[in-house]
C-alpha cells in the first residue's frame, strides 16, 4: 500500500524532473503533460490522488440481515483442440444468514458522576449499543454493585462507600443526551437497528448521611429480547441447521450474573457524593407544668430545641432558620439561645468563629445585632455563612395556652 505522505513526495518529485507523465493509482491514471508553476499545485494533485487511494478503505459493509440467502456458483471456461471455447457450471451453493445476537452497554463520562449529599433523582448515563445484525428490543434492569471494591469494576468504578436508594431506569426518548422527567418515561427499549445505540439514565437518591466524597457504585444490564413483544429469545442449541440459527456472542459484562454468550451485557457507573448536606430537627426538649412535672397541660412551659448539622464540603450562604410559633402557644420573651457546638462561621449569630462556642442568650427584638428575633410571631436566627462540617442548636421556650 503506498504511504500518503510518500505519495505527495513521489508527486513532487516526478512532476518537477520530467513530463509529460502518468501516474497510476488503483487503476485511475493521471496524466501530467504540463509542468504546474508552484508545489502548491502540485500539493492538491496530489491530495487528490491521495483521496483516490484512501476511499475504497472508508466504506463499510452494513451487517447482513438474518434469514438473508446467500447464493453463488463457480464457472469453468475451456477450450479442446480446435472447438469454440466452452463452459460449464457447478451446482449452486446457497445458505441462510444467521441471527447475531450481540450487545455493550457502556457509561458514557468514564469518571464518577459528582451529585450532592441528600440529592433526590441524582442521574447516571450509559449507552446501550446492538452489535448484532437484526433490530433487537432490550429490557434493562439497575441494581447496586455489590462489595468493595465493585467486583469487576475499572478505575473509578472500583469504590463502593454507600448504597444509592431507589434505582429506576429510563430511556433516552428524544435523544437529548439529557433525562427529561416529563419526557423519558420509557424503561426498556422496544426496538434498536443493528450497529445503532440508545442512551439510557439510571435514577437514583442520596442518604443524607453519605460523607463528601463518597462513592456508590451501580450497574445497567441489558438483555437482548425480541423487538415490540419483548419476548425471551432462545439461542440455537447444537451444530449449525439448515435454517436461521439464533447465536449468542455476546462477552462478559460486570455485573453478578452476566456471563458470556447470554444475551446480556452490563456496566458499571458511580455516584460520587459532593458538597454540604444540610439536616434540620426540631424536637421539644424539656417540658415543665405549673405542678412542676413534666404535663403538656395549660400553663405548662416547653422548651423547643432545632439542631442544625451541616456535613460534607463546603460553604452554606446566608444560612436563616425561621420557625412561627404553633397555634394555642405562647412565645417566652428573652428565651432565644444559640449554640455553636462546631463548624466555621462568618456573620450570623454565632459571629466569626472556627471553636465551639457556649450557648449563648439571644434578645428578641429586630433593631439589636444578635441575628435572633421574634417578630410577626416567628423566630429567627440567622447564622450568616458556614461551611461543613458544623453543627449548630437553638432553643427557645413557649407557654401552652
């Protein structure tokens, strides 16, 4: 085969020292009968001729169809002494194309998908290839990877921290490339072209609880059914028949199971847990009637308690707690307290601090600078800006009418 760049050269070469002449490529002749005045022309003859040479090796054959016959014959011309020239022919050989079933399933980024802590319908994408010659249908199914490291996973699929919760799987409907809630309801694929590809999300949530970085690891499987009736398909069992064979050649995926030549193929993809994540608890933590015991009746004086947390990285901006106070309760005045058990503040109520701090007695009124108020029958505190990890506990009394 002649190497491009020593075609061009073989060009200047012969175009510069004598003319005319012919140069051939597969079979298509150029004759040169006038010296160009440049090398740039001489450049385009022969990026031409370069194109001559490389389009018969960029063309691809579409994969036969199954159920396809093919037929074909040899032919034997001859000639005896003095008799015209003679042929003859052999008996025709025909056969059917059988059926390939073949798959990938693949995740399409190659790293880890970065969510948020807590995250609802955190998003992983994946392709699912038909490496067979037939239109096939695919059923698809998301499970959790199990150990860790992910067994049969790659770099940076091989950490599993935590277990994502309620795994769906849908299809890329309109072919954005993004999941559109409203839009990509469809979980199995009804019919995919041979050599053609679908994108497929899987949706998943994020405890609370996961710390910054943090991986789960999950995987897509699919397996090769009949198009629209999404019915089982059967592999052909023993040597090769008469008729349409069914074969499977498909090759190991990652998932427990997925074995090779089972019409299946699978992947793996992760969710990598990111940024703050931010819990908030309220609970009554002391309550004192006017006996002195601890009865909810009238008279009686609970103390509400919200317990702010913040994990994971980063920094939570104008971070405000507002909570209105119950119905059939009255407020405390003079009963607001702030603690800063930890976390890094700038503003805000616990002021510019990265220590633990004790609890603090906050006045009610909203023309001070303490960050804490009771107006409009609402407290307030704002603790300005924090960054992760902190926790924070406010407190404050109320009368029950």
């Amino acid at each position: 085969m002649i190497n491009q760049k020593n075609l061009l050269e073989r060009i200047e070469n012969f175009v510069f020292s004598s003319l005319p002449y012919t140069l051939k490529i597969k079979g298509v002749s150029m004759r040169l009968s006038a010296r160009p005045k440049s090398r740039s022309l001489t450049r385009l003859l022969g990026v031409w001729a370069c194109l001559l040479l490389i389009a018969p090796q960029i063309s691809w054959a579409a994969a036969t169809p199954s159920g396809t016959t093919i037929s074909s014959l040899a032919t034997l011309t001859y000639v005896i002494g003095a008799d015209p020239s003679s042929t003859a022919t052999s008996n025709t050989v025909s056969f059917l194309v059988d059926k390939k079933v073949n798959l990938l399933v693949a995740e399409v980024s190659g790293s880890a998908t970065s969510v948020n802590i807590g995250q609802i319908g955190a998003v992983t994408t994946f392709s699912v290839t038909n490496l067979g010659n037939d239109p096939q249908g695919f059923n698809l199914t998301a499970a959790l990877a199990s150990g860790n490291p992910a067994p049969g996973g790659t770099a940076p699929f091989t950490t599993n921290n935590f277990s994502a919760t309620g795994l769906q799987v849908f299809v890329d409907s309109n072919a954005n490339g993004a999941y559109d809630p409203v839009i990509d309801t469809a979980t199995s694929i009804l019919t995919l072209a041979a050599g053609a590809s679908q994108t497929v999300f899987i949706v998943a949530n994020l405890p609370g609880t996961v710390l910054n970085g943090q991986q789960s690891v999950v995987s897509l499987t699919a397996t090769a059914v009949v198009p629209t009736t999404m019915t089982a398909l059967v592999a052909t069992l023993g040597g090769n028949t008469a008729g349409v064979d069914v074969v499977f050649v498909d090759s190991k995926g990652v998932a427990t199971g997925d074995i090779t030549r089972d019409a299946k193929h699978s992947a793996y993809a992760a969710y990598l847990a990111k940024g703050v994540n931010l819990v908030l608890t309220k609970s009554v933590a002391s309550v004192l009637d006017p006996n002195g015991t601890a009865v909810l009746m009238p008279g009686a004086m609970m103390t509400y308690q919200i317990a702010v947390v913040l994990s994971g990285t980063g920094t939570a901006t104008n971070l405000m707690i507002t909570d209105p106070l119950p119905a059939n309760t009255t407020y405390v005045p003079g009963s607001i307290t702030v603690t800063c058990v930890s976390g890094t503040y700038t503003g805000g109520a616990c002021g510019t601090s990265t220590t633990p701090q004790p609890a603090a007695t906050k006045t009610d009124t909203n023309t001070d600078t303490d960050f804490a108020d009771f107006t409009t029958n609402t407290v307030s505190v704002s603790l300005g800006n924090v960054a992760a990890p902190a926790n924070v506990v406010i407190t404050f009394r109320a009368t029950i009418n």
